[in-house]
C-alpha cells in the first residue's frame, strides 16, 4: 500500500500457464495495484513448472508460499490472520486446491504442521475437474496432463488426477468463494466454471458467488481494461466484505454482496 500501516488483509496471486510457463510479473497486475491502493498487501509467488517439475510440486509451492507468508507478512505490514488467495487458469485450479486442502500432508512434505489456510478464495477461469474425459477438448487435456505435467498414465493413476481435482476436495468447512468466468472461453469453457460452482454451492456451508463476464474471453483480466477494472472492483467488494464479516461476527451467516453494477 502507498502508507505504512500494519495488521492488513492479505491477497495472494498464482499465475496461470498450463502449469508450464508463466511468472508472478505478468500476471493480474490491475488486480493487484487495485487492492494495494485501498490497503492491502499483495503477494505473487512463483512455483516450479513443468515439464521440469511434476505434479504435486505445483501445489506444494503454493503451500510453501502460504506458510511461509503466514510466518512472516506481518514485517511487511500483513495481517497473517487475513490471508486470500486468487489466480487465473492454472492459478485458479492451484488457488482453489490450495483452499479447499488445508493442512494436506499429502501436498505438503516436510511441513505436514504449517498453517496453509486462507480466509477465501478467487479462482478466475480455473480448470477444476482433471479426469473427466468427455467433452470438448477433455481427452486432449488429459493427454497433456499425462505427457507434461503428472507423468503418468490417467489410466493407471486415476487417483492422482481426482486428488488434484478442486471439485473432489469440497467440503462443508470450505471459506466462502468468488468464481469468475468468461462466456466465450476457448480454452476452459465456461460450464466447467458453472459445474464447479454448482458443486460447491451443494456442499459449503460459506458463500459461493459467482459471476460471467459476457463474451470474455480467457485471461480476459490480463491488461488494463473495462473488464479488468470492474473485476477488480468486484473482487475487493467482496472480500472487503468478507473481512468486515469476520470482524463483525465470524459465526454468522448472511448473504454476500450484490457483485452486480
């Protein structure tokens, strides 16, 4: 933020790129300079890549982030008590995952007892479901996943994909949700998006919101832009909201903001 302060709400960016290319400087930059403005301390982290590193060291560097920002965001003015995560793409499967598995021994070795919770979640785009095979481009993806990024044959580790699947790991206890994606994605289209918000709803017991953009595209927050501005004015309000909730009474249940203009 522009002033010293301390004890403040914490966002936290994964980049997207199919799990294989991508860094924390190219990514949701009118996001993070939105929220630092009003306040809040911005974190981007990296994590290892394929096809170099394989599955779960994605989501192991994620976690590694969230612990280590629980331990220290609060000499650069952090609040380790409010961490958010968000992402796009890949960001948004590895930012779902990361809260929807806190404490998962399983995608953190050697540090099983760290805190990686996160007070909400923003996925935008994300791939959330990596085992279904029907579809349009669904086998095609597998493929990828198979060759690039588990390095292993679907039909023989099924397991490891529906580990890896945000919409196996929901849960009543999952912090509350901000889903955003585009009509006219190309890429990972936008009923995978509605069926994960579906799934979600049916079991959380926090709020889901969601929104589409209309004839958006993927990454369609990349750049400064009409679309990008008011998906970042979208994302403060309701996580400005979540945080005067918790504030106020974090037992209580209401209804989350009205993400329309």
């Amino acid at each position: 933020p522009p002033a010293p302060g301390e004890k403040r709400p914490v966002l936290v960016q994964v980049h997207g790129g199919a799990w294989v290319i991508g860094n924390k400087q190219q990514q949701a930059m009118p996001l993070l300079a939105h929220m630092a403005e009003r306040g809040w301390v911005g974190v981007s982290i990296n994590y290892r890549l394929s096809p170099r590193a394989t599955w779960p060291d994605h989501i192991v560097d994620v976690k590694r982030a969230l612990a280590w920002i629980k331990e220290n965001i609060a000499e650069y003015g952090g609040d380790p008590d409010f961490v958010a995560i968000t992402g796009g793409s890949a960001g948004g499967h590895l930012s779902a995952l990361a809260a929807l598995t806190p404490g998962e021994p399983q995608y953190q070795p050697g540090f099983e007892d760290a805190d990686t919770s996160v007070v909400a979640a923003v996925p935008l785009y994300g791939r959330y479901d990596w085992f279904t095979s029907e579809g349009p481009g669904r086998r095609e993806f597998i493929a990828f996943l198979q060759k690039f990024v588990v390095k292993k044959r679907f039909a023989d580790n099924r397991q490891v994909y529906l580990d890896a699947s945000p919409i196996t790991r929901i849960r009543p206890d999952a912090p509350p949700f901000f889903v955003l994606h585009g009509t006219d994605d190309s890429l990972i289209p936008v009923i995978e998006g509605r069926e994960f918000v579906e799934a979600l709803r049916g079991v959380s017991t926090s709020p889901v919101a969601y929104a589409e953009m209309p004839h958006a595209q993927h990454a369609f927050d990349f750049y400064g832009s009409p679309r990008a501005h008011y998906t970042a004015e979208a994302v403060e309000r309701f996580l400005s909201w979540v945080q005067a909730k918790r504030q106020r009474d974090p037992v209580t249940s209401e209804p989350a903001p009205s993400l329309s203009r």
